[in-house]
C-alpha cells in the first residue's frame, strides 16, 4: 500500500528516542548508598539502547487525540519500564542465555545473574508507580484504567503468557496457529496497550478503541515476522544480539513454519491491513501507518 504523507518518521523516532531518554533518565533513580548496584544496572538496562518503539506508538496514539506531551511520555516511559525488564529477564541463562543486547553485554553478563533478577524486579513496580502519579494523567479513574490494562498485557494472560509459550516453542511441535497465539500474547498485547493509551487518556469512544486494538494486533504479528526473518537474515553487529539462535535451538517460528518468502509477504500483507484499520482518523493517523511499513522493512 503506498502512502502519500509529509511526515518524516525518521525525524519523529529520533525526536520521541531522545525525549522518552530524557524521562527514564529522570524517573530511574540515581545510584547512591547501599541501592547503588542495583540502580546502576537498572539504568543500564533502560538508557542509551533500543528502537523505543513501544514508547513511540504511546506518543503516537496520544497526538490522535491531543493529549498533552508530558502525559503521553511518562505512560511511553511505563511501557518501556516493562519493556526493558521483559528483556533482561529473557536474557537470563535461565531463559534465552543471551549474551548480547543492543550492542553490548547483556545485564547478567555486565553484572550478574541475581543482580539481572532484581532489575527486572525493580522496573516492574516502578512503572505501575509511574501510572500511578497524577502527573500522568489528572484523572484518578484514567490512571486506573491505565494501570489495568498494562498489568493485564504484560502479566500471566499476556506478555508473561507469550514468553512460557516461546519456550515450549523450543520443542518445535508448534504450527502456525499456535505461534501466532504465542506472538499476540507476548508481543500484541504490550502493542496494544501501546496504541490504545492515547484512547485511554482521552476517553475516547469505543470505536476508536477497537481500531487502535486491531490495528496493533496486525502491527504486533508483523513485527514478530520480521524480527524472525532478522534472526534469520540479519547480521549480529547490525541487529545488536546474537542471531539464528531460534533455528539452533530447533524453536518453531513463522519463517521455520512459513519459509522465508511467504513469511516476507506474510508480514507485508499483516502490516498493510494494520494500517486499513485507521481509516477512521484520517491523516492524523499517518505516522502510525508510517510505523507499519517502518516495522516490516527495518533491518534491525
């Protein structure tokens, strides 16, 4: 589907990366005392890396509805809390024994196994405690909304759920509707949250709501694509993890279910149906359609 828009995503994911940097760096705490460690490696797990795509769908979301800027970030900055300690936790040799995240040593690598644990441990509670504050939103009953909804995409019915599958994925005994099951909990529903925070924020109708929704399940799939087809395709320095570690470990995926060309249409095809979704708002919706072709063509 070939969009006709002025907006410059490049130049919006380098505005929203620095600005959602500069609000982890001031809600993480500064080390200091007995805590210094532990705050230390929270902060090196959360700043200077990664897409920030998560944050930036909050912040895009947001911008359909006119919610303030300051709002919007501190819920992008929840997200990417959960975000960050979903991914230390999967490093763990107790999970996907990776060595390498964005660039450089993972968590448990530059510190240690325990250390790793109680980052995660850490960032958890701090987003909700983000939500929490009324400077995310002056609404008690909207915070409150936010808190459930990310603690529902992100718990045992969510992003947790995905990750347990993921790993009796590694039997290979999968097919494609069990692995797409497996990507929607463990990538779509953080997605989801993503996209309909806006909504939340701006009580929107439920319209809106379901197309947002829609939107970011497709968007969630076609991104599990591409990042299978990187794993395969991909080069380590490039992407920043070790690569093709799915296929040695004989884990079922799309690209080992699909083949690697149906799977490249496959995720074209999910990402051009995402953006069908957003007909409803018109071209203030151009730069999460911009998002769907970003997410299928990046190379890392």
């Amino acid at each position: 589907m070939k969009l006709v828009s002025s907006v410059d995503l490049d130049a919006e994911l380098d505005r929203a990366r620095v600005e959602i940097e500069q609000t982890l760096d001031r809600l993480l705490p500064i080390p200091q005392d007995g805590e210094a460690r532990l705050h230390e490696a929270m902060r090196y797990a959360t700043l200077d890396g990664g897409k920030r795509l998560r944050p930036f769908m909050v912040l895009a979301s947001a911008e359909l509805f006119s919610i303030s800027r300051s709002s919007a970030l501190r819920v992008a900055a929840a997200v990417e809390c959960i975000h960050c300690y979903s991914l230390v936790h999967d490093d763990l040799p107790a999970m996907d024994d990776d060595k390498l995240r964005r660039g450089r040593p993972t968590v448990h690598v530059a510190f240690d196994d325990a250390t790793a644990i109680l980052v995660g441990d850490g960032l958890l509670p701090l987003a909700f405690e983000i939500l929490t504050d009324a400077e995310t939103h002056a609404d008690p009953k909207v915070r409150l909304e936010l808190i459930k909804r990310l603690a529902a995409a992100s718990g045992a019915h969510g992003m947790v759920a995905g990750q347990m599958m993921d790993m009796v994925a590694e039997r290979g005994e999968f097919g494609i509707g069990a692995i797409t099951r497996l990507q929607r909990l463990k990538t779509g529903e953080l997605f989801a949250f993503a996209c309909e925070a806006g909504a939340v924020m701006a009580k929107a109708d439920s319209a809106s709501h379901h197309a947002l929704h829609a939107y970011a399940h497709d968007l969630g799939l076609a991104f599990q694509i591409a990042d299978d087809l990187l794993d395969v395709e991909g080069r380590d320095e490039e992407v920043g993890k070790a690569l093709r570690k799915d296929a040695e470990a004989g884990k079922a995926t799309f690209v080992s279910i699909l083949g690697v060309e149906r799977a490249r249409s496959q995720a074209s095809l999910l990402a051009d149906q995402a953006i069908r979704h957003l007909e409803m708002f018109d071209e203030r919706a151009d730069i999460l359609r911009k998002t769907a072709r970003f997410v299928v063509e990046r190379r890392k």
